[in-house]
C-alpha cells in the first residue's frame, strides 16, 4: 500500500485558520522522528501500562489542548508509526488501540480539531482503514479503527472551511510517512502447512518375535538364597495372619 498525504483546509474559525498557518510553516521544515517532541508525547499516550487498555482521559484532553504547537504532520507521523505494530503481538494491538483512541477523541472534540483535521486528509487514513479490515487484526482494535475512520471521515465531511472557493486547486501532496519505511499492511504471511510426520515410521522390528540385540536370555533357572528361602516360608492362613497383625487403637493413635 502506497499512502501519500494531502493538506486539505481544517474546518474551524480564525483560531483554528491561525493555528493551521503556524503548523504548516513548521512543517516545510524536514522533520525528524526519532528523538523528537512529537515522538515523545505520543509515546507518553500510548504506551501500554498495566492492565489499562487506553490512555487516561485527562492526558489526552491535555495533548489535544496544549498540542497545537506541535508539528501536526510529525505527531500523525508518530502515530501512524504506533498504528503500524497492530499485528506485532499483545503489546503491539494495544499500542495501536491507544493510539486509535487518541484520535477518536481527536475527532470527537469540536475546540481543538488541529490533529483530526490533519489526519483526516492524509495518506495515514489509507493505514488506518488497512488496521480496521485486516482479518488478522485485534477484535476490540478492529471495531475501535473502524469506529475512529468512520468519526474522522464525518467530521472531514461536515468540515469544509467557510467562504473557500468552489472548485479551488487542492494542495500539493507530500509524502507524509515515507520515512517509516515500507507501510504495507498486508496480512503477515501463514506459514504452510507442516507435512505429517509418522514417529514411528521407522521402526520395523517386531519385538514380540524378535528382542533387541542387548538382550541376552538365561541359560539357567535363577538360583539363590532368597528364593531358596521363600520355599520354606509355609503359606499364610487366615488365623497366623490375624495374630501376627498389631493391635489398632484408633483414638490412641490420633491422639499420638
């Protein structure tokens, strides 16, 4: 899957149009992940901690008010990067699920609209949707993705700027996540099937007419003290059994 992203116009009033201008002049800058604010801040939010499967409310009301400083299109970088781990085990799917659930808020407020506007006309939906239909993907990260693609996608519907001009020339692309790398999101390759294998394929000897070669039979009747002296013992009757057995005392014993 190839995703490119678009800047479309976020919907808003001037202090949404004034915090878009600031975040698009810092975004014709080459931005770097690895070590950067972006990257720190989403690592806060979605790094599984315990048994709490999403952020805490108030974290994310935080980054969505304060984060408007932020390079928008590096904090979508940064959770596109999360999105991806969806398949990479238990502590991958519930990266990717804090990940959604920051955007869901995102798209659910109508104050602080800088991050879902952003996400919502980039090639990361293309991610996002992959994460929500992939067959191998999480249950709860599978209804949860497509709960936040579809909350995304009506807030960019009903989101158009006022006064824009109809028919206006759309934005220049840019390539928004290729510094993650190769973003295909296939489902992981199945391994083919082991063929059967029988354990007891060879093994061809019939031991019950043949013994194995170690085996080395008697040559004689077994002799010995202790079977000499069995013979003698005479057999056990009811009565020498009984008066050879000690006495029992049940309340005695337990109170031993």
């Amino acid at each position: 899957v190839c995703f490119r992203a678009s800047r479309a116009a976020p919907r808003g009033g001037a202090e949404t149009t004034a915090q878009t201008s600031a975040m698009t002049s810092r975004t014709s800058e080459a931005f770097v992940l690895d070590g950067s604010e972006e990257k720190r801040a989403i690592d806060k939010l979605c790094t599984p901690s315990g048994v709490r499967l999403v952020p805490a409310e108030a974290d994310v009301e935080d980054f969505l008010r304060t984060g408007s400083r932020l390079n928008a299109q590096g904090v979508v970088i940064a959770l596109s990067e999360r999105l991806l781990t969806y398949a990479s085990g238990e502590e991958g799917w519930r990266g990717a699920y804090r990940a959604v659930n920051v955007l869901e808020r995102a798209a659910s407020t109508s104050s602080h609209r800088w991050l879902a506007d952003v996400f919502a006309n980039s090639s990361a939906m293309d991610l996002l949707d992959a994460v929500a239909n992939d067959a191998s993907t999480h249950a709860q990260l599978k209804h949860k993705a497509k709960a936040c693609a579809e909350a995304l996608r009506r807030g960019a519907t009903s989101g158009a700027t006022p006064g824009a001009a109809p028919g206006a020339a759309p934005a220049a692309t840019t390539d928004l996540l290729a510094q993650l790398g190769d973003l295909s999101v296939a489902s992981p390759p199945t391994a083919p099937p082991t063929a059967f294998v029988d354990p007891l394929a060879g093994l061809t000897t019939d031991f019950a007419s043949a013994p194995p070669s170690s085996y080395v039979p008697p040559t004689a009747p077994m002799r010995g003290p202790g079977l000499e002296a069995l013979r003698d013992v005479p057999p056990t009757t009811d009565a020498t059994r009984l008066s050879q057995t000690k006495a029992f005392d049940f309340v005695g014993d337990l109170l031993k």
